[in-house]
C-alpha cells in the first residue's frame, strides 16, 4: 500500500470516528392502492457531521432546495433539532404516486444532495408486468460513512436502521427481517455495524391491487358515451326512417 493511501485511511478514519459514533435512521411509509403513499422519516446524526452542511440552517437549506426541485414529494413537516452532540432531522410528506418517484428527474435531485444523504437514499428499483410488481432498494451505509470499518464496535453499539413499509397487499416474496399484517407490514432492521459491512438492499414482490377507483371512473365514462352514441344512432334511425 502506498504512502499517501495509507494516510488517506488513517485520516477517514479519523473523521469517521468523529461523525458516526450516533447515527441512527428510522423510515416508515405507507402505500395506498391508488399508489400514493405518506412518509414518516427520522434520521439522526453527530452534531459535527451537521456543521460540515452548515448546521441546522445549512441542512433546512438542503431539504428546500430539494423539495424545490422534487414536486412530487409535498412535505408536510420538517423538523431540525439539536443539542451539542446530535441533531435530529424529521420529515413527513407524501407522495400522489410511488412511481413519479423513479422518474429521471427526481433521481437527478437525489444526485445532487451531499454524498451521505444520496448513499442513505440508496437507489430504487422497480419492475411490473401485468398485475406483478418486483421491488427493490439498495442503501449505501459502507458509502454514506467511508473509514467507518476501522471504529471499533463500541463506537457503533446501539446505533439501528429501521425502515418500516405498509403495503396495501400482502407480499408473495421478500427478504425482510419482520413481516406482519398478513403480509402487509414489512420491516428491515439492523445494528449500524451490520449496515456497515455491505450494501443493504430490500426487496418484495407483490401483485398490484386493482385500481377500483381507476375502474369506477373508466366504468362512468363508457356508460355515459354508450347512453350518447344510443342516442345519437336512435336520433339517425328516426331521420333515416323519415
């Protein structure tokens, strides 16, 4: 190992142990069958991890700029607070729907937060045919905290990921650590150490509920051009007949 990498280990390893010691990340959101959803998102990091983004006013300045740029995430509340040693970001909103999210402008606003941020967002993917969908989500903890390999364990003990999805249906597939409600309820927990040793991703499959309010409103407007087209072509066999 060269010189100069030896020392660039060293110093990642010194900020990380100044930046990681209390992270703690809680996500929670519920999908509806329309395919809008809500999100109740808690993240928890150093105090002087926060001061590299300018602090509290920085971080408020970083989450408008990104809800800018993101129309389909409306934000209910954003909550920043912090003591001397953490500081503690909570956002809800909601969304119209979960697959405007994976469209290429949105990914471009997630490109554009700082690398911890867009790391712990990690990446979406989903695929659907017919009435399957296939999802699946890769965070980037390892990225998010590079040198963080180096800390020992009692630097991270007590430190958990927990992300929480509500499901309208019940999953026919997955790799989640809890699954409750019938299948509807999913949970990924993890110690920070655990998040720390590879790329976590989640994953499901599930069959789409039938858009019944979709259906509804295609159901009204074909009986309402039926009822005029029948009456038009009545209106042309009294003229034709005359």
């Amino acid at each position: 190992m060269s010189v100069k990498r030896h020392i660039q280990l060293v110093v990642a390893a010194i900020l990380t142990s100044t930046l990681v010691s209390c992270i703690d990340v809680h996500e929670e959101i519920w999908l509806n069958p329309d395919g809008s959803g809500r999100m109740d998102l808690a993240y928890t990091i150093p105090a002087s991890a926060a001061k590299l983004q300018g602090g509290e006013a920085g971080i408020h300045q970083m989450i408008d700029s990104f809800l800018d740029r993101t129309h389909q995430i409306h934000c209910s509340r954003c909550d920043i607070t912090s003591d001397a040693e953490r500081l503690t970001i909570r956002f809800q909103g909601s969304f119209e729907s979960a697959l405007d999210l994976l469209n290429p402008s949105i990914r471009k606003s997630f490109e554009k937060l700082p690398p911890t941020a867009s790391s712990l967002i990690g990446r979406i993917d989903v695929q659907h045919s017919g009435w399957g969908l296939d999802f699946s989500r890769t965070i980037y903890p390892n990225k998010a905290l590079p040198g963080a390999i180096f800390l020992p364990s009692s630097q991270v003990r007590g430190r958990n990921l927990t992300y929480i999805m509500h499901l309208p249906v019940g999953v026919s597939d997955t790799n989640a650590t809890h699954v409750s409600n019938a299948g509807r309820t999913l949970v990924w927990s993890y110690s920070l150490s655990q998040a720390l040793q590879k790329p976590i991703i989640h994953h499901f499959k599930a069959s789409i509920p039938i858009p019944w309010k979709w259906i509804a409103t295609a159901a009204v407007i074909l009986t309402t051009s039926w009822l005029l087209l029948r009456k038009f072509w009545s209106r042309r066999a009294s003229i034709t007949d005359e």
